[in-house]
C-alpha cells in the first residue's frame, strides 16, 4: 500500500540513499572527500516530482507543479520542462482546469526507475568500435556494467521507492525505551 501524501517526504537525502544500489546506470559520480552521491538534477527532480505523483496514486488526486514545487526543491520552470517530457513519455497525464495537475498513467508498481532515467536521458549513447584489443576488452566490460545496472533499474519501481522511504521514516521515527 502507498504511503499517505501528506504523512511522506521524499528529500534528496533520502533518495540519494535509496537510489545508492542503483548508482552507476545513473551516472552517479562519489565525491572523495565526502562520500556523498551526486545524481544529475534532471533524473533527481524527476525522480522526486514521480514520487509524489505516486504517494497521491490511491486517491487520484490530481498534483499541481506549484504544489510539488513547494514541497520539493525544485524550481518550477524546470519542473515544467521535466513534466513536458514526462507527459511525452507517457509516463503522466496533466487534467487542466481548476481542480487540475498532474497524475501518474500508470501504476506506480508497473513503472521502473529504468524507464523513468531512460526517459529523462535518452537511450545510451553507443560505443565506439574498438581501435585495439585493450579498448575492446574495456568496451565489453562496460558493456556487462550497463546491462547489470539497467537489470537492477528494471527490477525496482516507484511503488519500491515510495515504500522503501515510508520505512526508513518509520523506523527513525520509533523510540526506544
């Protein structure tokens, strides 16, 4: 079952730390000196604004970008060209008029992360014909990288990560005696 939209946050944090296991196909790079992730802004924003979409799935309430804006630091310009794209895709539908926004077209639990980075990126840009035996050798194992990372995307959802992050909450949020 989803998470109520009102009892989830979804932070940076909190998705950074989710989307840890999934961090090469991301093109997440570590910094030395902090150990912290940093995921492109595009696939985070888009990642945070669908996580919002599918904590409201089980009501059908429609979200507007200036309320994901407000609870989200994403700006909502940007968050505009994000949900253009989405809507593209087809990953969302935008109802206009008063009581408007935005919602998912889709179950959270049929739409994968893989698909959503896919979406927002682009296919993987090919590689180059080997010139010698060792770029070879490296283009393979890149290659083995990808397929292993795109796996690991296919198998985790929106649903995964909303329930994944209504955990972690629950659980910082129990007291000891």
């Amino acid at each position: 079952m989803l998470a109520s939209y009102h009892t989830q946050t979804f932070s940076r944090k909190k998705l950074l730390e989710l989307l840890t296991p999934l961090s090469s196909i991301l093109k997440v790079t570590m910094k030395q000196s902090s150990n912290s992730l940093s995921v492109p802004a595009k696939i985070e924003y888009a990642l945070l604004a669908l996580l919002e979409l599918a904590s409201q799935f089980d009501k059908a309430t429609p979200l507007r970008i200036h309320d994901i804006a407000g609870r989200q630091p994403i700006p909502e310009r940007y968050l505009e060209q994000i949900f253009n794209l989405l809507r593209r895709g087809g990953l969302v539908q935008g109802l206009r008029g008063a009581k408007g926004g935005y919602t998912l077209t889709r179950e959270p639990r049929s739409i994968t992360i893989a698909e959503i980075v896919t979406l927002i990126t682009g296919e993987p840009i090919e590689n180059r014909s080997s010139v010698n035996l060792e770029r070879e050798l490296l283009s393979e194992v890149w290659k083995q990288a990808q397929t292993a990372s795109h796996e690991a995307l296919q198998r985790c959802t929106l649903e995964d990560l909303v329930q994944r992050c209504a955990a972690r909450k629950q659980k910082s949020s129990m007291f000891y005696i």
